[in-house]
C-alpha cells in the first residue's frame, strides 16, 4: 500500500508541472537554440515579412478555471519551446483549459496552447 501511495504522489508530482512540446513542420534543416531569454514575438495574424515555418508547439500548465486565468503561463511555455527550436514568432492556433474525468473524480484543470513557430528571414 506505502509503494502504491509512494507512486501515486511521483506521478502527480511530475504530472503538475508546465511543460511544452514541439514537432517540426517546416522544410528548412532545424534551426539552433535561441539563448532561453531570447525574445519571441505574439502573433495572431501573419505580418507582410518573409518568414521560415520551423514547427509546431504546444504549451500547458497546470491551473486555470473560475479562480485565476493561467493563459498567460501556457503562452511562456509556447516561448519556452520556440527559444529552444532557434524561432522568433509564435502564431497561436488554438488554446483550451479543463480537466478529464478519471474513476478517482476529475483531474487537475489544466490550460493548453498550440502555436506555430516562424523564423524571420
């Protein structure tokens, strides 16, 4: 029972934490790391500027809900993850915030973006 309680508190642990992933779309080689203090710009329209696509990221973090918007920490995570692709821009896509229904009750909200990274030429 102490081992199942043990491994239920590792999971939870590590499954409450922001986190970003990415996937790489663009024809162009892969581009180095950006310094992780680079700066990214927010995009919800494509601006009149020659641009390289480099991937796709999707950020989450744990939160969100009635109590407190946690959209602005998922939007860190997508700069997060183009810094560490060599983007400059993240178009978001789409964004969404909630929990799934387990057989312990629901999980812990969490808030979810997509973006697509562009480098500019």
């Amino acid at each position: 029972m102490r081992r199942c309680i043990t491994i239920i508190c590792f999971l939870f642990l590590f499954s409450s934490c922001a986190t970003y992933s990415f996937v790489k779309s663009g024809t162009e080689e892969a581009f180095p790391p950006n310094p992780e203090d680079c700066k990214i710009d927010i995009l919800t329209t494509l601006p009149q500027r020659p641009m390289v696509e480099v991937g796709l990221c999707f950020g989450q973090t744990p939160g969100g809900g009635i109590i407190t918007d946690k959209t602005p920490e998922a939007i860190e995570q997508l700069k997060k993850c183009a810094c560490a692709n060599g983007g400059d821009a993240v178009l978001l896509l789409t964004g969404d915030q909630g929990g799934v229904f387990t057989d312990l009750g629901y999980s812990q909200q969490v808030v979810r973006m997509t973006g697509k990274v562009y480098r500019y030429k």
